[in-house]
C-alpha cells in the first residue's frame, strides 16, 4: 500500500481579508481511500475557520494549511461532487492531511474535533442530506 502524501506545496494568493486563492492544483494521495484528490486552482479558501476564542490554542497559519485547503473545497457541492466525496470523507481527508503534514497530535486532535463537530451539527439541521 501506498504511503499517504501530498504531491506538492501549497501556492495561494492573498485576495483580502482573510481570503487566498489557490493558485495551482493541489494534489493528496490517500492511502485511506486508495485515491487521488484533486483541489483545483482556483478556489477560494479561508484556510481555517477558527472561532476567535480558540484561535489562543490553534493558529490558521501552520503546517496544517495544505489540509485546510484541501477540506475548504471537499466542503462544498463542486469538491463533493469533482472528488465524489461526502462530508465525512472531506473529514477523514482533512484528518489523514493532518497526519500526513506532522501536526502536533494536541493541534490536530483540537481542529479536526472543531471541524467535525461543525459539519455534524450542519448536517444534523439540514433535511435530504447525509453527513455520510
């Protein structure tokens, strides 16, 4: 089995605020899903969307931006749908990212917790939609 990676670094371009522009595909091999995932350049992320309070313990700016990146696009219809993907994958994505990119595990442990929470919550209220 494959070891899983990312293919290439990160290139964004600051749009304003706390906005960037991917400006190259970024490519993730998952050993998870036996798979490559493309994010395509392009897209529009915000890299990590952090509640300000918990912003003290878990900086945006890191070695978890790759992940962040690549979850932002896997989080909306177009990456679901390009990738074939449902919001749990984009969360295990996110997660073997994490891994991959060695974020400290107390990181790690602290975003992914906050990002699946959110998007079980999300899907809890929406109707015809499934979290898996």
């Amino acid at each position: 089995m494959r070891k899983a990676g990312f293919k290439n670094q990160v290139e964004l371009r600051h749009i304003g605020g706390k906005n960037f522009q991917l400006l190259k595909d970024l490519i993730f091999y998952s050993a998870i899903y036996d798979k490559e995932f493309v994010t395509p350049a392009g897209i529009l992320t915000d890299l990590a969307s952090i509640p300000p309070l918990a912003q003290s313990f878990v900086q945006v700016l890191g070695n978890n931006i790759r992940s962040a990146v690549q979850h932002d696009f896997h989080s909306t219809p177009e990456g679901k749908k390009a990738n074939d993907v449902s919001q749990y994958d984009a969360d295990t994505l996110f997660n073997e990212g994490l891994a991959v990119d060695e974020v400290r595990w107390s990181k790690s442990r602290l975003m992914f917790g906050m990002v699946s929470a959110y998007q079980r919550t999300k899907y809890f209220f929406k109707r015809g939609e499934s979290y898996k």
